[in-house]
C-alpha cells in the first residue's frame, strides 16, 4: 500500500472553494456557507471523515437524485416540546441546523425538547449540533444511524457487517462564559467509516483492531471494505459496549422515528440516509445552575490535574483536541491527500468551477 502525498490548503481559500461547489449542485447562497462552513469546521476539528472528502459523493447523489439542494424539515409531528420532522433527503447540514434550532426554542420554553429527524441526508459531523446547543446554554444528547449501501460493522461476536458505524454525541455547555462546552462525539465503531476511506485514498493503514476481512481475520487494510465483495468489516468500540450503543442507536434513531435501518436492502441505494433523536435540556431548571457550573468547572480542574502517564499527553476532556488541533490548522492549512483533492477538484470541473485554491 503505497501512501499518497499530503497537500495542504489555507482554510479561507478552502472554504470558498468549498462553498462554490456547494452552490455548484443548486444549492442557495445560504445554504451553500452553511454546507461549507460544516465540512471545513469539520477538517479544521481533524474529523477529515466528516470534512470536505464528502462533496465529491454529494455531488454525485444530487445528480442522481438523492440529494435534494435547498429542502427543508417537514413537520410530521409538532408538540410543544416534541416534534418529529422528515428532512426531504435535503442537505442535512442545513435541515439539521434548522431542527436544532427549533429543539434549542422549545427546551428554552419548556425546559427541554425532543427532536427526530428522519429521511435526511447526511447530516456530517453530529458535535456541530451539539456545539449549537451549548452555544444556548444547553445540554443535548444524541443518537445517531445511517444507511449508505450495504452495513460496514459487524455486531460483537460475529464476522459479518450488519450495522452502521452508528455516533453517539453529549455536549455540556461551558462552565464560565468563555469558556469551551464539552463535546463528546464518537462513532461506535473502533474508527468512523469516513476514516477508512480517508486511509484508503491516502494509502495508510488503520490502527489494530479496527477492521476484519471477508473471513473475520483481523487487517490493517482499509481497502477490504472498499474492493468489491466480499466485504471486510468494522469492529466497534470496546467489544460488546460500543456493539451495544450501536444497536441502541439503530433502534431509536431508525425504527422508532420510523428511518431507514441497515437490515433492509431497499434502503441501501437512496444514498446517505441519517436518521437522528436528540434530547435537549435547560441546566437552569434542575435548580441552582451557578452552582452546577461551579461544580463542572471543580470535576474538569480535578480530572485534568492527573499527572500525565507520558508528559507530552497531558489529560484532555472531550472537545480538547479538536480545538487544539484546529489552532494547528488554521496556522499551517488543511491537510488534504493527494487523492481525495484531485477527487475534489474533479468534482467542481464537472460543475464548471474551474478556479482552484492553491495546495501545496
């Protein structure tokens, strides 16, 4: 497996690439930048598998009718403090950030809301909704499945894909003003699907543990998922705990809200298909909330004072690291591999969009 040669692109200069391309497939100038500034928020946080790798597929699904520029929710149902919404396979950057919006006013009303949105595209990296909440002072948890062609994770215990790589995302708002919120966000496979591909095209391996073959051997080689069939598969997290959230994602996001589940072959050629249950609550009405800030500030300081097992890896808490990472990246560029840019930049060819951002 030879490796492919990184490049790498000023953010600025990407974004605006991006966002051309969006606007390329239909897409308003709105929701062009909201599409853009996800996927770049994305590959700025090191989420590459959630970033701009993507456009080239969303391209391709406008054009065959799977994804449909400008939707937006439908209500299916609408309560004071829940509400179901079918996302009209639109853009899920853009019908995600209007359902949030709404949960976000009703738990601000009430004290917390539930969302579901079904039939939507792909809504990319979850913690951007979660970071949207906190943004309003709330908490939100999240569940998660999706549908693009045949399933990519094998249940615990077995060698055979019948799952998707199903995330799971809880975010905390901050405890000071300016502060940063806590933004767990995990696929429950050992790594995301879009983390494979990424490996794929730029000729890297993935870690041990991660994936198995057509036979259920243990392999490094991302291409098992990518070289017709029969297909290798992931693993998930933590043996039989990261199986189980899984399954528990593919229950409550996908047959409860009544979404597409991995089980069923019809569903597997509509594209990317998200279904998505997400909680959001108001810390103000569970009592004094200066004082749960006070106590969440106390437990991050505590936590974070354990002496570091390898002196340049302190201890972190969620969201961290991708804020670290992203300080890395606007400084130097977005790292791109040679493979996924030439993709990309056959994407906008083929939408006429003939100005390309410089990668060096």
């Amino acid at each position: 497996m030879s490796e492919a040669a990184t490049l790498h692109v000023e953010a600025g200069a990407l974004e605006g690439f991006v966002r051309a391309i969006v606007a390329g497939t239909g897409s308003t100038r709105q929701e062009a930048e909201e599409v853009a500034a996800h996927l770049l928020e994305a590959n700025l946080q090191g989420h590459d598998s959630h970033g701009i790798m993507l456009l080239p597929r969303y391209v391709q699904h406008v054009r065959e009718g799977k994804l449909t520029p400008n939707a937006a929710p439908d209500p299916v149902r609408q309560d004071p403090s829940l509400a179901l919404f079918d996302g009209r396979m639109g853009y899920g950057q853009h019908v995600g950030r209007i359902a949030m919006d709404w949960a976000i006013e009703a738990a601000r009303r009430h004290g917390h809301a539930v969302m579901g949105l079904r039939n939507v595209h792909h809504i990319g990296r979850v913690g951007t909704y979660g970071e949207q909440a906190a943004r309003a002072g709330m908490i939100s948890v999240h569940f998660v499945n999706g549908v693009s062609g045949p399933p990519a994770v094998a249940p615990f215990g077995g060698s055979a894909a019948r799952l998707s790589t199903n995330p799971v995302c809880i975010t905390i708002p901050p405890a000071h003003p300016n502060g940063q919120p806590l933004v767990l966000d995990f696929a429950t496979s050992a790594i995301a699907l879009g983390k494979c591909r990424v490996a794929f095209n730029a000729g890297r391996a993935v870690p041990d543990g991660a994936l198995v073959d057509a036979d259920g051997q243990p392999t490094n080689d991302p291409g098992v998922l990518y070289r017709g069939e029969p297909r290798g598969a992931l693993l998930s997290f933590g043996a039989h705990k990261g199986y189980g959230l899984a399954l528990v994602c593919e229950l409550l996001a996908g047959a409860l809200l009544g979404g597409a589940t991995a089980w069923r072959p019809e569903m597997r050629d509509r594209g990317i298909v998200n279904s998505w249950l997400a909680f959001v609550l108001d810390p103000a009405r569970f009592g004094d909330v200066e004082a749960f800030r006070a106590e969440l500030a106390a437990v991050i300081e505590d936590v974070k004072s354990s002496p570091a097992a390898d002196p340049d890896s302190p201890v972190l808490v969620a969201g961290e690291k991708e804020r670290i990472t992203k300080a890395r990246r606007l400084a130097t560029g977005v790292p791109v591999d040679a493979n996924t840019w030439a993709m990309l930049v056959d994407a906008a060819r083929s939408l006429g969009i003939n100005e390309v951002p410089e990668a060096r």
